[in-house]
C-alpha cells in the first residue's frame, strides 16, 4: 500500500524537469522563522539576523564581534556623556533617498515605543539624547558615561525618515521595509520565507549574490536532509550528531566559530533551606550551596572534557567563566575547572557532608543543543560524587518562568540548574551586570541572577566599570570582577559551544560567534 | 432542515464557548510567557513594562473579561510574538493546511477504498494479506519517523522530489493553492502522504469490513441472480452500501488532519498553520493558541453538519431530524 504512491511519485517527478537556481542565488535555511519584518518589533536573533540584509546599523560587528564602522563612518568621545559620530556619505536608501542624520534622529525616536513589541530595543537606546550638528554629524549625549555605545548601537538598524510611522504591518507588507542594507526586500510569506534581492548601488561595493531566500526549517533532521538533497544551499546551527557524518560529505563544507554564549549551572543562594536540596532521609537541611566547599565539589566533579567530546561531540570548548576568553573584559588567568572526583569527595567531608545529599536539578529541554542530556550526565558525576541525583528537564516554555519567579513569593524556583547565557553586547559587562551582581530593581542589576548571588566587591567593581569609558581600565575591572566571582564559584560554567554552519562545497564560510546567520557571511568560492 | 441546522449551531456555540473557557484558563496556568519574550539584556524595570503592554501584569479573570470585551468586538486577540491579531496569523496559514490535508483525504479516498475492496472481496488472496499486513504498518509506525524516511529516501537519496516547503502558489477563483503546477504537485507529494499514511489504514480497514459484510447479502445475492456483472454489483451496490462509515470517517478524519497536521508541517517545513500552532505552543503565545482552538471547534461543527447532510443523500431513509436526537 506505501508502495503505489511512491511508484507513481517517481514516474510523475522522473518526468519532471528540476528547475535549477541561478548561480548568483542562495537559499539559507534557518532554524526559527522571524515573528516581524519591522527591524525594530523584536530583539530576538532570528528577527535580527533577517533585518541586517536590509537595515543597516550605525556600527558593525564583525565576525568575532569586535565593533568597526558601519553607517557611522568614524566617531570620537566628545567627553565623558557626549560622542560624536560623522555618517558615511553617499548613502542611499532603497528607494533612492539620501541617507543624513534625521534618519538617525527618526530610528532613534521610533525604535524603543514600537507598539506591542514584546522585546524592543529599549534598552540599547534609551537615555541617549541626538544631537544634530549637520547632515552628515550628530553628537548623541548621555545622562551617564556610556562605555558601551557603540555595541549598543551596533544592534539595531536604520530606517528611513520617511518610514518613521508606520505600522509594524507595513514593514511586513514591505511598503516601508526601505533600509539601506546589502539587499532589498522583495517578498516577506509568514511562517515560509523571507525573498531579497541585491542592492546593486550599495555603498559597500556589489553584493555577493543576485537574489537571497531565507527559509524557516525548524526541525533539524529535515534541514539537514534539504541541504543533502540540494533544496538549501547552506544551513545554520548543524545539529551536532550530523556534524562528523556531514564532515565526511565530499560535497559539502562546514564552519564554525565558538559562540558568545555559556553554558552553565546557577546555584540557589538566596534560602537558607533549599527547596530540591533534602537529607538522604528527606529531611530538611540546611542550604548546602551557600558553602564554598560544596560549591567547589560539584564544579570538581563535573568532567567537562566528557561533555564536550562525548555529548557535544567536540563542538563545544570547557568553560571557564561567563564569557570566552576570546572576549574583551574577560580574565586570561581563568582556567577551567579541572575533574577531580577525590579532591571533590574530600572537598564534600570537610564541608560535614561526607554521606552527601539528596538534590533535584532542572533544565530547560529543546533550549540549547543538547541541554537535556548535559543535564543527565551532570546528574550522573554528581551521582558519583555520592550525591543522590534526580534529574528533571522541563520544557523551556515553562522551565524559564519557573526559574525566574515560580518559587514560594515571585523569587527563583529552583536549587540548582542548567541555563544559558549569550554575550550580546560582544563584551563582558553585560554579563556581569545581568548574572552575577546582587539582583537590584530599582538599579537595574542582576535581572538574570537567578540563584541571587550577592557579593559587595563583585558590585562594587561592576559599577565602576559600567562608567569607565576608558576600555583599557574598565575590561580589567570586569576581570578583577570575574575572578572574584568565579573563585566564590558564582555560577558553575560547563562549556562554550560552538556555532555551526554547513554550505555546498563551492560556498565559502566566515562563521560568526553571535550566531547571526547574514548572507553576507558566505561567498562562492 | 432548517430547524435542524439551528439546532446545530446552538450546539456548536455552546461547545466552542466551552472548549474556549477550559483552554483560555488553561493555558494561563502553564508559564509566564514574557520570560520566553523579552531579550536577556533587559532590566527588572524593563521586563515588567512588556509585562504591562501584553496584559500580563493583570490577574486572569482580568484578563479574561479583556478577551471578551474583544469577542464582542470581533477580535480574538493579538499574537504576543508577532503583534498582529491572532486570527489574521491562522487564516493567513489556513490556505496551506486545508490544501495539505485535502490532497491527504484525496489520497486516502483514491487509495484506501480500492484496496480495501479488494482485500474485503478476496480476503484469502496473498495480495490482500500483503495490503492488510501494510495497512497495520500505517497504523503503527510513528509520523514524524516515516516523514523523515520519506524525506531521506526520495529526496536525499533519489533525489526524485524537494525535501521540504510549498510549491509556487497561484490564485485560482481568490484561493490560494500550489496545486495547480507541476513544480507544486511535486511539494505537496510528500507532506500529503505522509499525513494520509493513517488515514489510508484506516480506509482500507473500514472498506475490507464493509465488503465483506455487504458481499453476503441478499441484495448481493439478488443482483447475481439477476445476472449483473461483477463490475456493477461491486461498483454500484456494495460501494454505494459501504460508503456511509466511510463517510463518517472520514468527514471527521478531515477536522483532524486539518487540525491535528502539526508534526506532518513541522517536519516538512510547510508553511500551515499547525506549525503556528507548535511555535504559539512552545512560546506561550496564548491568543494564538486559544484562536487556533475556537478555529478548530468551528471547523469540527462545520464538517459534523456536512457529515449529517451528505448522509441524507447517501441513504435516503434517514431523515436529518432523527439523526440530531
């Protein structure tokens, strides 16, 4: 019965003849659909890769996400709240209009009040004040130094004047989807793909390819076979278990880079009993994790070379702090832990705990690659530092409310859990700000400190380096503050993944640490 | 009739006003979907803002009279991932899964019923044990594994078909659809069969059963007497007498691969609104998923009432307003 439709399927594809793409088009698979075409609705990686093609920011990130001119030309720090940036000139947008400073003044006024954005842009463009000086200058003024200008003006990309009110669905329809970016929109089909075409007039010379599709393919198995079977011509975030199988294609190439992002454990420090944290009889202890000896037992005892060959399959690197070393603001003196199950054990009884304890830890499932199965096999060294593991994934759906808020009044569920953390931003302040300083409403600290880790000298050293413009200085602060935290063991980092992409042989790859999939990333050889 | 019809649709207002209270509240005690929004760079403050302009920050009975108020005003909600209204996003992707699952129902129809009669008149031939033994492979091998089997097979390996998406789309008397090219039959191809595999199962069981039940009647018998050929007994009398389950069936059969096609899209990457479904579902995108629900009930109304009719002209001694008691 399966037989007889297959045999007239191949009679009626033999007859067919396959309609070849040009040469100069590409076809990306990614592997989440963008929920907008307005570049300013969402701040989500899925929306912002897509927007780049088309909206331009004011500053590029390369690569390896170091900063370098983009719509800006150059710019110098005026004093210590005002910078002054020159526009390249000649710039033209889609529609054949010239690209001066108003527009600048009109993104930057639109952007953060997108109506029913869900994640907008505010927090990069918020407290900036524009100044223009002339079409082509402008001075933006802060109310405080702002050292991280020019990676947060990096992240969103220029409209035009003209486009300043329109609604979100007329960047979807592509009336006002006008930028100034690489390529054109040309066709935006919901929940399908996203269709561009070359900008030929481009300020940045002619762009690698004559026409770009963009298609969402969620799961991964399929996005890997349309790459096999030619219907894509490059595919991002390769699932791991395909990327030996796929090395061996002749007809394929990979690349990668390892990615802004950390994969690591937070530990409940805010109770003094934890919740998933019992006696082995099921009593109630106290909260083992606010010691620094247990801390560093359980960091000792997860075997992080095992991960990243056995799980991760090589696409991973151990993890040493919350930002690869790579990045600036991180301390090179950092090392990651290494497995020592004895010294963790004798770690384990010098804190009184020589029978261990029994301990529930969570993770997100389907979040990151291959976070439930780190998540079991962390249970299991656990289990042989002599601690009795229940392990419990959850989806992430419910897994990050549950993480944030969902203990006993609005405060972080869990005891001891896996999450993860990316370096938008492309340096280390963030990171700091958000992880590991004492959680702060009103100051805007530590929003993602979900174990509420608070140490004065950490706090102290983050806030002078969020207002030190001076690069130099402030990375070392952020150092001084990483080895801080990291010697308390203020979160435990398990490993930096890498980020994967696989193309036809013939197309060259500069694969990217902020896991932006850009058309502009990949060249015919 | 018309008394029936009435009567029906009270009855579907009444089941969609309460499959709209149980999923509503249910999906607000799963999870705070603006952990899943909001970008990890945001501060406490900022968080809480997002939280206010979605509503989110009001209790639930709160939120619930909200979405009444929109009821009343035509509005089912707004999507908290894309901003647009809820209904627009799945009426935009409904197109792509009605076309999908009725190429399915096609397939089921023009494959399972042939082989189903011949399996039922021949019950000891080999080839019908062959299409019954294939028919419980249908029922039991898992979709999302037979989808990728298909894609590996005939797309990575033979090359013969496209892995995944909708063909180039047309617009035939305002309907959008991919059928009418080559190039979009050979993308619907896969996806469809795939969705059918269970359904053209089913149809085989049921048209086996009913043939051989039918194939030992009176009428059958009578219609041999009388000297008609085998063609016309099989085609006229026995297809005509088993077609009423099959009917039924298949008529609900057609809700739920309309309905229910969210591992067949996912795996095929087409563009329906079952995918939409999963990607609302994972992202606590609330109004999408409780519009997907009420769209849903409607279309089940809907086809029951169809059902119901068809009945009446497929067997004439039943009369509507004995089968609505």
């Amino acid at each position: 019965m399966v037989r007889l439709p297959v045999a007239g399927a191949a009679l009626v594809a033999a007859a067919l003849i396959t309609t070849s793409a040009q040469a100069q088009d590409v076809r990306i698979g990614v592997s989440a659909e963008p929920s907008s075409m307005d570049p300013h609705f969402h701040n989500l990686t899925p929306n912002n890769q897509i927007m780049r093609h088309i909206f331009e920011p004011l500053v590029f990130m390369d690569s390896r996400q170091a900063v370098k001119p983009g719509l800006a030309q150059s710019w110098k720090v005026v004093d210590d709240k005002t910078w002054e940036f020159k526009l390249q000139p000649n710039v033209k947008f889609h529609d054949g209009s010239d690209f001066t400073t108003d527009d600048v003044i009109a993104t930057l006024a639109r952007a953060p009040d997108v109506p029913k954005s869900p994640a907008s842009f505010a927090p990069y463009i918020r407290g900036k004040k524009v100044e223009k000086i002339d079409d082509l200058t402008f001075r933006i003024i802060t109310e405080t130094p702002n050292p991280l200008m020019l990676n947060q003006l990096a992240q969103f990309g220029i409209i035009s004047k003209k486009n300043k009110d329109m609604a979100t669905e007329d960047y979807n329809s592509g009336k006002a989807a006008v930028g100034t970016g690489p390529y054109k929109f040309a066709e935006y089909v919901a929940g399908d793909r996203v269709v561009m075409t070359r900008n030929d007039s481009h300020w940045g010379g002619k762009p690698a390819w004559g026409k770009v599709t963009i298609k969402a393919v969620k799961s991964d198995p399929t996005r890997v076979a349309a790459l096999l079977s030619g219907d894509l011509d490059i595919i991002e975030t390769v699932p791991t278990a395909d990327v030996q199988r796929l090395k061996k294609d002749t007809r394929l190439a990979l690349g990668s880079a390892l990615s802004n992002r950390v994969i690591y454990f937070h530990l409940d420090r805010h109770r003094a009993e934890t919740p998933y944290i019992k006696a082995r009889d099921g009593s109630a202890i106290r909260n083992p994790l606010n010691d620094l000896k247990v801390r560093q037992a359980l960091s000792m005892a997860l075997n992080r070379p095992a991960i990243v060959e056995r799980i991760m399959e090589g696409e991973a690197e151990p993890a040493s702090q919350f930002v690869p070393e790579s990045y600036p603001g991180t301390s090179k003196k950092l090392k990651p832990t290494a497995f020592n199950l004895d010294g963790a054990k004798k770690l384990l009884a010098e804190a009184g705990l020589p029978n261990g304890f029994r301990m529930t830890i969570h993770g997100p499932n389907g979040r990151y690659a291959n976070d439930a199965k780190i998540l079991e096999a962390a249970g299991q060294m656990w289990s042989r530092l002599g601690l009795e593991v229940s392990v419990e994934s959850i989806p992430s759906a419910n897994f990050f409310s549950r993480a944030s808020t969902g203990g006993a009044g609005g405060v972080p569920e869990f005891s001891l859990f896996l999450v993860g953390w990316s370096a938008g931003t492309g340096e280390t302040s963030d990171s700091v700000k958000a992880l590991i300083a004492t959680f702060d409403r009103a100051a805007g600290m530590g929003a993602a400190n979900r174990g509420r880790y608070s140490n004065p000298k950490v706090d102290e050293l983050t806030r002078i380096a969020i207002a030190t413009v001076d690069d130099a200085k402030r990375n070392a602060l952020l150092a001084e503050a990483t080895e801080i935290a990291m010697a308390d063991i203020g979160i435990i980092p398990i490993h930096y993944p890498l980020n994967t992409w696989a193309a036809r042989k013939d197309i060259a790859i500069e694969p990217r640490s902020d896991e932006y999939t850009l058309a502009m990333s990949f060249k015919l050889k | 009739m018309l008394a029936f019809i009435l009567r029906r649709t009270g009855q579907g207002l009444f089941v969609i006003a309460a499959m709209v209270l149980i999923v509503f509240f249910g999906v607000n005690v799963i999870g705070d979907p603006v952990w899943i929004l909001v970008s990890p760079e945001m501060t406490q403050d900022q968080i809480a803002e997002v939280a206010r302009n979605l509503g989110l920050d009001q209790p639930v009975h709160v939120q619930f009279l909200h979405f009444l108020k929109g009821i009343a005003e035509g509005d089912l909600g707004r999507s908290f991932v894309h901003g647009q209204p809820a209904i627009k996003l799945i009426l935009e992707r409904m197109p792509a899964t009605l076309e999908l699952a009725f190429v399915a129902l096609l397939l089921a129809i023009v494959l399972g019923i042939p082989l189903g009669l011949y399996a039922g008149l021949r019950p000891d031939h080999p080839l019908s044990r062959g299409i019954m033994a294939v028919s419980i492979l249908g029922f039991s091998l898992p979709t999302f594994w037979v989808g990728l089997m298909m894609i590996m097979v005939f797309a990575v390996m033979l090359g013969w078909l496209p892995a995944t998406g909708r063909g180039p789309v047309s617009h035939i008397f305002g309907i959008e659809t991919s059928l009418t090219s080559l190039e979009g039959l050979r993308y619907v191809l896969l996806p469809a069969l795939n969705l059918a595999l269970l359904k053209i199962s089913l149809v085989i069981r049921l048209a086996r059963a009913g043939a051989r039940e039918a194939a030992l009647q009176d009428y059958v018998k009578f219609a041999r007497a009388k000297g008609l050929s085998p063609r016309r007994i099989v085609g006229v009398h026995i297809l005509k007498n088993i077609m009423i389950p099959i009917v039924t069936v298949l008529g609900l059969e057609f809700g739920s691969l309309v309905a229910f096609s969210v591992v067949t899209e996912t795996i095929f990457a087409w563009p329906g609104m079952g995918r939409l479904l999963l990607e609302a579902i994972q992202r606590l995108d609330r109004p999408v998923i409780v519009a997907y629900v009420v769209v849903v009930v409607c279309l089940f109304v809907l086809i029951n009432l169809v059902v119901d009719i068809l009945y009446s002209v497929l067997d004439p001694r039943v009369r509507l307003s004995e089968t609505s008691s």
